[in-house]
C-alpha cells in the first residue's frame, strides 16, 4: 500500500521538526519549505498531488503545519508515519514556547527579537505570495478568476473563509452529478 | 481538577480551529478568559503576541504558553498541547485515509477541482492581508521582499532566506 520509498519514521520526525521550526508568521508561508523538503529534495510527491494535499489540509479543522505533517506521514508510513510527522511538526513549538514561558518573560519586548521579526517579515510575504503566483499558473482561466475573486472578497470584506471552502466543496460534487 | 479542564477546553479548542490560526483566537479567549477566568485578557493577548512571533503554528505556541501559565508546570504544557493536537491529527488522519481511498473517484475529483480556488484565493488573501504597514515600515522592507520574491522563485533554499531576512533586519532595525 506504500509507495516505493519507505523512508525511515526518524527522517519523517526530522522533515517536519525543520518545517516547524522555521514556519513564520502564517502557515502559507511553509509551502515554499514543504515544496522543497518533500517534493523537491525527497520527491515524496508529485506536484498535482501537493496540490490536492494543500485543499484537504485547509480544509480539516487545526493548523496546516500539522494537517500537512499527517497527509505526508500517512502516505509514506501510515499511522505510525502520521504521529512521527506530527511529534516532528510540534515539537519546536513546544519547546521554544516552554523555555520562553520558563525563562524568558521579557522575550515579547526584547529589541533584538523585534529587529529579525521586522526583517522577516517581507520575506514571509514572499514566501506566501510565490507559490500563489505558482498555483495560479497551474490552473486553467476560470480557476484563475475565480481565485483572484476569493481573495479580493476575503482581504476587502473579511468574509470567513470557511464559507468558501465548503461551498467549493458542494458546488463540486454536485457538477460533477450533474455532468454525469 | 484543573489539569482536566485545560485538557478538555484545549481539546475543545482543537475541535472547532476550522480557518487557521486566527479563527481560533476568539475560541481560545473565550475558553482561557471568559469561562474558566485562568488568565487575564491582557495576559492572553501578551501570549498571542509572542505565539505570533515564535515559528510553528499559533494554536500549538499558544497551548503551549498557556498550559504552562496555567498550572506552572511542564505537565500543563504536554496536556495542552497534546489536547489542541488531538482533534486535528484524528479528523486529518480520516480525510487523508479516504483520499487515498477514492483518489480516482469523479466526485471527490469534483469537489477538488472546485475547492482548489477557494484554497489558493485564500492564499492570496493572507498574502495581501500581511502587506500592511506594519510588514513595509520602509523602502528596505519593500527591497527585502522583492529580493525574497525573487529568490523563492528562484527556488532559493526558503529557511536560509529567513535567516538572512532575520540578520538584515538585525542590521537595518536595531
């Protein structure tokens, strides 16, 4: 049931252990570093199927880093492959977090911290804005459209994206009875 | 019995996080500082504040930190963050299940197909929503993100490029 590659459960933890330790500012901003750890680097996917892991990720409830560690984790090693890539994905979170609510209360007003965060900051943008641009060049014009639409209504209205998702959703399967 | 109540509302918390990280925010006040009084508002908001300045996703940061403040101990911190894991890692576990299942399926191809846009308009919409003044303080964070755009899409290696962004922020905003 597994694809050809049966890569170790400890290259799985440590995949995603970089992954959550270098996810900034939005989750969005991680596809760059998933495309090139998992796609490009481990050739775990094609780009078609990143596409669709990228919709069922956002579309379950819970952070994408961690919806994206389980659909990668399962495909390469079932179960076990999915709590590997998840312990992967938590853990620098957990233990940065610990150790500033340990010993670091004056972290949040810390000049040096504030510095790197303003000049990540651009580059987080980037980060999300590329494969946006990448995304929409793989789709056909009316997926293109109607993308650009969906952003527009979400960044000027501030409509709730879950709306969007499940009626994408539904609006789907029914052409797609319909088309029958 | 405090460490099952942060338990359940964090496990809660996890259920209902549908939209990101943002979405949750209100759920998390609501269960911190409305119902159980654990923190203050102000408490929780300088905890979000830090969760959005740490790498990894804000709902695990702020578990974490939460779970901590809570019962002052480590143990607070595993439950928390366990319990915020949990719902997520069974529901995605279920999905990626069935789509493995019925890939080849028309409908779920179907319902793919329309959700696509959705999900990338999403995207773009995060990426707009971040270009405010706060992101471009200046002509050098705009030169910072031209130069960061050009190397994503020159498939330069994207964690070496948020360590260069961190140092020249380091050098431009000390």
């Amino acid at each position: 049931m597994y694809p050809d590659i049966y890569p170790m459960l400890w290259t799985l933890f440590i995949t995603f252990f970089k992954i959550g330790a270098f996810t900034f500012g939005s989750g969005y901003a991680m596809i760059p570093i998933i495309e090139a750890e998992v796609v490009e680097k481990k050739g775990w996917f094609d780009k078609d199927e990143f596409m669709n892991q990228f919709v069922l990720a956002q579309s379950a409830p819970g952070p994408f880093a961690l919806n994206t560690a389980v659909f990668v984790g399962y495909k390469m090693r079932g179960v076990a492959g999915a709590v590997a890539s998840v312990l992967g994905v938590v853990l620098p979170s957990f233990i940065i977090l610990l150790l500033i609510a340990m010993y670091l209360s004056g972290f949040r007003t810390n000049p040096y911290v504030a510095a790197a965060l303003q000049g990540m900051r651009p580059a987080v943008v980037a980060l999300i804005a590329v494969p946006f641009v990448n995304f929409l060049r793989r789709m056909n014009w009316w997926q293109v459209a109607l993308s650009i639409a969906v952003a527009l209504v979400i960044w000027l209205l501030g409509v709730s994206p879950v709306y969007f998702i499940f009626g994408g959703g539904i609006v789907g399967v029914i052409w797609a009875l319909y088309r029958k | 019995m405090i460490y099952l109540q942060l338990f359940l509302s964090y496990l809660k918390i996890g259920f209902f996080g549908f939209g990101g990280g943002y979405a949750m925010l209100s759920l998390i006040q609501n269960e911190i500082v409305v119902q159980n009084g654990w923190l203050t508002a102000n408490e929780l908001a300088d905890i979000i504040a830090v969760s959005q300045m740490t790498p990894g996703p804000i709902a695990i940061n702020c578990a974490t930190y939460v779970g901590y403040m809570v019962t002052g101990n480590i143990w607070g911190s595993i439950l928390a963050t366990g319990a915020v894991s949990l719902p997520p890692l069974t529901i995605m576990l279920l999905i990626t299940r069935y789509y493995f299942k019925l890939k080849e399926n028309r409908i779920m191809k179907g319902a793919l197909d329309m959700m696509k846009p959705m999900i990338v308009g999403m995207m773009g919409a995060a990426a707009l929503l971040l270009c405010n003044r706060e992101t471009f303080v200046d002509w050098s964070a705009i030169a910072i993100f031209v130069v960061s755009f050009v190397a994503v899409y020159k498939k330069f290696n994207p964690i070496l490029l948020l360590v260069i962004s961190a140092a020249a922020g380091l050098i431009l905003y000390l």
